[in-house]
C-alpha cells in the first residue's frame, strides 16, 4: 500500500512537470510567433512605406511629365507661330525684294541722262520749204540729233528746251517754222523795211515722247544769212526726264 501511495504522487509530479515544459516549449514558440510577427509587421510597415515613398516618387514622376507634355505642346505651338511668322517674313521680304527690283529699274529708267546739243550753219541761205540744214556740231551728247536729217529724236521721254537764232539781212523776210513730228508749234519771224543785219530767234519748253521729232525749217522764198561766224544755230536740251 505505501508503494502505491508514494507513487501516485510521483506520478502527478512527474504529469506536472511534463506539462510545464510542454506549456514551456509552447511558451517559447509562442514568443518566437511573436517575435517573427513582429518583425513581419515591421518589414510590413517598411514596405508599406518604401511603397508610399515610391507612389510619391511616381506621383512626382508624373506631374513633372505632365509639366514637359505641356512644355512639349507650348513649344510646338511656338514652333508653329515662329514657322508662321518666318513664312511671313519670307513673303514679306520677296514682296519686298520685287518692289525695291521694281524702284530700281524705275529710277535707272528714269534716271536723267545728259542729253543736249548745239548746231550752227556757216552759210546763208534761202528757203525752199524744207529742213535748215546744219554744218556745225558744237554739241551732241545722246546723239539726239541727226547730222543727216537734221532732226533732233528724243531718246527719252521728258522736258526739253530748244532755242534757235537767225540772222536776216537787206530787206529779206525771214520766218522760220518750230517743227515737231510735221506740225508747226512755234516760229520766228522778221522783216526790216530799211535793211541792214538782225538777229531773230525764239525759245520754247515742252514735253516729248521717245521718239518725237523735232527741227527747223525755213520758210519758201526767205532768206537767212550766215558765214563764217556762225549767225545761224539751234540749240536744244533735256531739263529732267519722265
């Protein structure tokens, strides 16, 4: 019986202490659980937040994209005002071009050119109703006048001015004719009941077109005189070009 009673409490003992390591061994993993969880919520925490980070990261990725994509769009649309305008300066500078071409050969084809002459007869002479011919050429530049003909040709369009001189003599009437193109515009004329020398002559400014023709005639029948001093001349220039 005493064998019996010793060990029943032995073996409760023995129940007990193999609970309390059990309750131990469970203790320890319990801790370790924790431990592990512990540490799973903190690598958690950590992920969240390199997660949050990097959200922020892409958020700031995407506005500054979103600020280049403006940028982008604004420079486009600047390259498109400044082709604009350069294909309007382009025009621009043609319409130019052509207009300042268009003035230059304006002001060359007008500009004046040194046209005059100066003719004079060394001998008298009586009218038969045609051109006075001249045997002295003082002066021809532009070579307006014709020393065949004896008709000055405007080479260019503009105004001229011409003068002639005559000298008549011993009671002879001399009326010479202003010619142009075959009609008469102005003449001269004088006749000196008592004889002797004079002068006659006149002066007239007008407008020719290229190719006018003007000269001197000297009416049928009168009578100029002229020698070596050249009494006889006509004279002409151009005063400005138009």
């Amino acid at each position: 019986m005493l064998t019996a009673v010793v060990l029943v409490p032995l073996l409760l003992l023995s129940n007990t202490l193999a609970q309390d390591d059990t309750i131990s061994e469970i203790q320890k993993t319990i801790s370790v659980l924790e431990h592990r969880m512990n540490s799973a919520e903190s690598s958690l925490k950590e992920s969240q937040g390199n997660l949050v980070n990097a959200l922020q990261r892409v958020a700031v990725t995407e506005s500054k994209l979103q600020q280049a994509e403006t940028k982008l769009v604004q420079a486009d649309v600047k390259r498109v005002q400044l082709e604009s305008e350069l294909k309007d300066m382009k025009n621009t500078d043609t319409k130019n071009s052509a207009a300042i071409a268009g003035l230059l050969s304006t002001l060359q084809g007008k500009q004046t050119r040194h046209i005059a002459f100066s003719v004079g007869r060394s001998t008298s002479l009586t009218g038969t109703g045609a051109v006075i011919k001249y045997d002295k050429i003082w002066l021809n530049d532009g070579n307006g006048f014709n020393t065949g003909t004896n008709h000055f040709v405007a080479p260019v369009t503009g105004v001229y001015m011409f003068n002639y001189n005559n000298q008549y003599h011993s009671k002879k009437t001399s009326y010479v004719l202003f010619m142009i193109n075959g009609k008469r515009v102005q003449s001269s004329s004088v006749y000196h009941k008592n004889g002797g020398f004079g002068m006659s002559g006149n002066e007239i400014q007008l407008r020719l077109q290229k190719g006018d023709s003007v000269w001197l005639e000297l009416y049928k029948n009168d009578f100029i005189y002229s020698d070596g001093a050249l009494y006889s001349s006509f004279n002409g220039q151009l005063i400005y070009q138009n």
